[in-house]
C-alpha cells in the first residue's frame, strides 16, 4: 500500500550571512566556492535534520578536505590541490599508492593489492571526506546510486561528493553528535580520535554560525500528517533519511513544502 505523499521542509539558512558570520569567528578555507555548494547541498539534504548536523558535516569536510569536493589523496603531490585530475593521478601519488611506507616511515598497505577499478586505479581517499577502500566505495555505490565500484573517478563528481559524506556521516555518526559525544563521534569517521580537537573546535565554530540571528537556521520540519504517515507505516522520523535513499524502490513521493 502506498504510504502517500510525504512533505518535508529541509534545513533552511542565508548562505551568505553563514559564511560572513562564520569568517568573523575565524573560519578560513582556500575553497570558497567549493564551500558554498556545500552549503548549497545541505539545504536540499533529507540526512541533514538539524544544526548539529549541519555543523559537524562541515567540520568534518573542513578537517578532511578543506570543503573542496574534488580533493583526493596525496593531490598536493601532483599540483595544485583540490582539482580533478585529467585521466589518471601524477606518477608521485600513484608510487604512493604502491608504497608499503609512508615517508614518516609508518607502514602501509600496498592500494594496489587491494583491488582496482576498470581504470586501473585503487580506491584512495576521495571527495568531501575522503572515502577509501573498496569495501567503503561498494558500500555507498549501493546507497547512493552510483557505480563507484568499476569508476571510482565518479567518487569526484562534486554532487556524489557530496552525497557520500551526508550518507556516510547519516550512518555512522550523527547518532553521536546528536547525544553530545564527539569522541566516538570522530572516531566513527577516523577510526580513531586524529584531529578530535581540530574537528571540534570546527565544530563549535559552526554552531556558533548557525545560532546566529543574522543566518536564520531552521531545522528540517515535518507536517503532521507526514509524521502520521510515518507512525502508521511503523518508521521513526529518526530513520527517514536512510528511507530518501531508497525512493526509487519505494512507493514514498516527496513534495517539498
């Protein structure tokens, strides 16, 4: 049976008045643009349901890549960072790939023993928060719809960045961010607490963006009746964003409110 016609409104905010608000407090990036359709992205996000969210996708991207959506790993060894490569990464990153050490002299795995795609490349970090291994690159083509498995280069189109780190973070962390601990939050992205005071002071930064008059944050709402709908068909409000990457198998239609 058709649960119906779903509305949501998603979080709301003045990009423009964020980013001034949030360059007072301190916040620096050389991505700008990039930041921007970050933010974009954010108010078009069902994962996104509150500041706090909010926040903490954008310190985690800060921590990660700077905000740049085309960031993949070891670009600073090619050249300019935070741009797409033509076909292939430099010689300098794709060595990298191959090295079991890392040049502080911690061992690593050979990428390349770990599978490649149909062009031939590992699956190294890339996009909004780095998203590596092939494991992690099957995982969120299934969720997000894209074939990240045989191209991995498609884990750098700025809207499947985008969507990776919403769905990853949707998954893994913003249950604690939401209950306050954000240790176990960073470690659910990290593996472990590198960069924890980085991220959180990112993080607080954000929110004191986001709880400024001038940039008039409003958190994702649900009608009524959407939250009836909901309850009867025996699915929490918590649950819904994983439903929104499942729609096209699903007989759930959104209207925007």
């Amino acid at each position: 049976m058709p649960l119906g016609k779903i509305k949501v409104a998603y979080v709301k905010f003045n990009i423009t008045q964020a980013i001034k608000v949030w360059i007072e407090n301190g916040g620096t990036t050389k991505f700008p643009k990039s930041l921007k359709q970050v933010l974009k992205y954010i108010q078009n996000d069902p994962n996104i349901t509150n500041m706090k969210e909010a926040a903490y996708l954008l310190a985690t991207a800060k921590g990660e890549s700077d905000f740049s959506l085309e960031r993949w790993e070891s670009d600073y060894v090619c050249g300019p960072v935070g741009q797409a490569y033509d076909k292939q990464p430099c010689d300098a990153a794709l060595n990298y790939y191959r090295a079991t050490r890392t040049s502080s002299g911690k061992s690593k795995r050979n990428y390349y023993d770990l599978g490649v795609d149909k062009n031939g490349l590992p699956y190294f970090g890339c996009g909004l928060i780095q998203l590596t291994g092939k494991s992690n690159y099957e995982k969120y083509s299934r969720i997000i719809g894209v074939d990240l498995v045989n191209d991995g280069d498609k884990a750098l189109i700025p809207k499947n960045s985008y969507k990776i780190a919403s769905a990853y973070l949707a998954n893994k962390t913003f249950k604690h961010v939401n209950n306050g601990d954000l240790t176990r939050a960073r470690k659910s992205v990290n593996g472990g607490t590198f960069g924890l005071d980085h991220i959180n002071k990112s993080f607080e930064r954000w929110m004191t963006v986001f709880q400024s008059p001038k940039v008039k944050f409003k958190s994702a709402s649900f009608s009524k009746t959407t939250r009836t709908i909901l309850m009867a068909s025996g699915i929490s409000v918590g649950v819904f964003s994983f439903i929104m990457f499942i729609l096209p198998s699903t007989n759930i239609r959104l209207e925007r409110k």
